[in-house]
C-alpha cells in the first residue's frame, strides 16, 4: 500500500513516550496540524514544546490506570516509544506499555493506536536467511529490544484483535530533515523495494497521516522510501 489518507481534522489525541526524538517530532506534528494533544511522560519538565493544545501530564506508561485518566474525549493512542540499546539491562518497555495502553484503551472505550518496533522483529519465512544474520550478527546488542519489540507485535496480534492498532516498522530511524520523499508501507516483517531508513519527521508525518486509514487497521508496516 503507497496511499496515505492525511487526517486534518482537528482531534485529540494521546501521546505516550513523549521525551524521545520520535515522541516530541510526533507532538510538534500534531499540533501544526491544530490537534489537542496530551502528553504523558514520567519526567514532564523536559518537555519544552509551548502550545495552548499542549497538555503536559507525569505518568507512567507502565500503569493502565495512570493513562486511563487522560484519555478521555482522545480518538487515538500513538506512541513515540524509543529505547536506546543497552548491553546489561533486558528490554521490556515496548510490551509493557503496549499492554498498559491497550488497558487503559477499552477502559474508555477507544480504539485506534499507532505504534513504532522494527523490521523482522518476528519469525516469518519470508524474511531472507541472509537479512536475519546479518542482523544477529552486526545488531547483537539489540537483541533484547527486538525481542520486546516482538512480544509486542504479538500480544497485539493475538490479544487485541478488538483494537484498530497498526505497527509503524522503520528499520532505522534518522534525524535528518523531511525531503517530502513518498512513503511505501507493506505489510510483513521484510520488504526488498523500499530504503531501510527513513527519518523520524517524515515518520511522524506517516503516522498522523493515516490515524483514520481503515486499510492500515491491524496491520504490521514495513515502511521506508523507494529506492
């Protein structure tokens, strides 16, 4: 799928993981687009961003109570969860947030949720022998976080069928400024035709552009540039 449906009407919507560079990209974004935003973060003083449509609350986006309480009137869920790799500590914030979201969510009845894991995250046949190691080989230390990332996709994939979840799937993220490039998505855990990399203002754009594309509803995207 190459359409992307922009959602402009004005919204509100929730943002989890709002202190990472893909978390704030995602804010910035949303309130161009003159939506009312809340977002939760554990530390709120860092958040800089001043707007009239910005609501800065401490959370923690581990306790499905602590996001119930300010989703009230959002029409979606997106998260900007990023983890930087670590050689010690197991990884567990992409699935622990992700069951603590869904909680909150059918507590207050909402139903669409965007959120960002990784290429081939999960067993597939379709992912190459060779692109799988030469992941485990070159991206060791990620190891842990892509098998949170893989806990993730699959508690959405058997667990919350209810939801109208997608999973945005970047390879590699890139702070460079937006070209205004085309975006391919497909769904799966591998795609040969797009670039492995793409940059986190364009995939904040992707990601509010499609909050009310059907199509995407419970779908795993692979997505990037076209070569």
């Amino acid at each position: 799928m190459e359409m992307e449906e922009v959602s402009r009407t004005r919204m509100k919507i929730l943002v989890i993981g709002v202190t990472s560079p893909m978390g704030l990209l995602i804010i910035t974004e949303a309130l161009t687009r003159g939506y009312d935003v809340i977002a939760l973060a554990r530390n709120p003083e860092k958040i800089t961003v001043l707007n009239p449509r910005l609501q800065v609350f401490e959370a923690d986006i581990f306790d499905h109570e602590s996001i119930a309480q300010h989703l009230q009137g959002c029409k979606a869920v997106l998260s900007g969860v990023e983890v930087m790799p670590k050689l010690i500590t197991p990884c567990n914030v992409y699935s622990k947030s992700c069951e603590a979201v869904v909680k909150a969510m059918r507590a207050k009845g909402v139903k669409r949720f965007i959120l960002i894991t990784s290429w081939s995250v999960r067993e597939d046949r379709k992912v190459p022998y060779l692109w799988k190691w030469a992941v485990k080989t070159f991206l060791f230390f990620m190891k842990d976080i892509f098998e949170d990332m893989g806990e993730c996709e699959y508690y959405l994939d058997e667990h919350c069928r209810d939801l109208h979840y997608t999973v945005v799937k970047p390879f590699h993220l890139t702070n460079s400024p937006s070209q205004g490039l085309q975006i391919i998505a497909r769904d799966g855990q591998f795609c040969w035709d797009i670039q492995p990399q793409i940059c986190r203002q364009d995939l904040a754009k992707f990601m509010l552009n499609n909050i009310a594309q059907h199509a995407y509803y419970k779908k795993f995207l692979c997505v990037g540039h076209p070569y």
